[in-house]
C-alpha cells in the first residue's frame, strides 16, 4: 500500500493536469497521520475567493487508485494573500507548521521535495 504522502503527491498531480492554474499544493503530514487521511491545501487562480478556508471531505476511490480519504481546502489567489497576510486562518486542527509544500509555481513548475 501507498504511503499518505504519495498519494498526496498523486492526488496533487492529478488536480494539476485538471486545473492548470493551480499555483501551490501543501500536504499536513502529522494531521494526515493522525486521521490517516490524506490532508491538503491548495490554491488555484480558477478558484473564486470566498473569505473563507472551509475543508471539503472526499470518500476513499479504490477504484481509482486512491485508497484514502482525502479532506481539500481549495483556494482562490485572493483568499491565498489573505492566508500569507495572516487575514485568513485555516480551520481548527489545521496546524500551520505542519505543512509539506508539493507544488509551488514560483519553483519554476517544478514538484517541491
């Protein structure tokens, strides 16, 4: 079986060839343990901005290779700024410490270690 991580990884993948102005993808790897869900954030310049950070549960897909479940917070470029600017927080339990960045388009398009 898949590592949380990897298919945090691949999940990534997927959304960005779905959504190619996605502009950064981060993974909570404790939280993502402790739920042994897959837990992410990503921002998207498609993506409406609504002042809001709210997470969205996925049910696991094993027909599709993705045997966890998997909680989304999707965000606009705006709402993105207001994270960075400390005017948006993220949810409850979310901690912002715990974060692994999978993609960033500032790295030049390239999948962040």
């Amino acid at each position: 079986m898949r590592s949380l991580e990897q298919v945090a990884r691949e999940l990534v993948e997927a959304h960005r060839q779905m959504d190619p102005k996605t502009r950064k993808a981060i993974y909570f790897p404790r939280m993502s343990e402790r739920e042994n869900e897959v837990f992410l954030l990503e921002v998207s310049a498609d993506s409406p901005s609504t002042g809001e950070a709210s997470p969205f549960r996925f049910s696991p897909a094993p027909q599709h290779g993705v045997e966890f479940a998997m909680v989304l917070i999707l965000l606009g470029m705006e709402d993105w700024a207001a994270m960075e600017a400390n005017r948006l927080k993220l949810p409850k339990g979310w901690d912002p410490a715990d974060q692994v960045v999978i993609y960033d388009s500032q790295s030049e398009g390239e999948a962040v270690a």
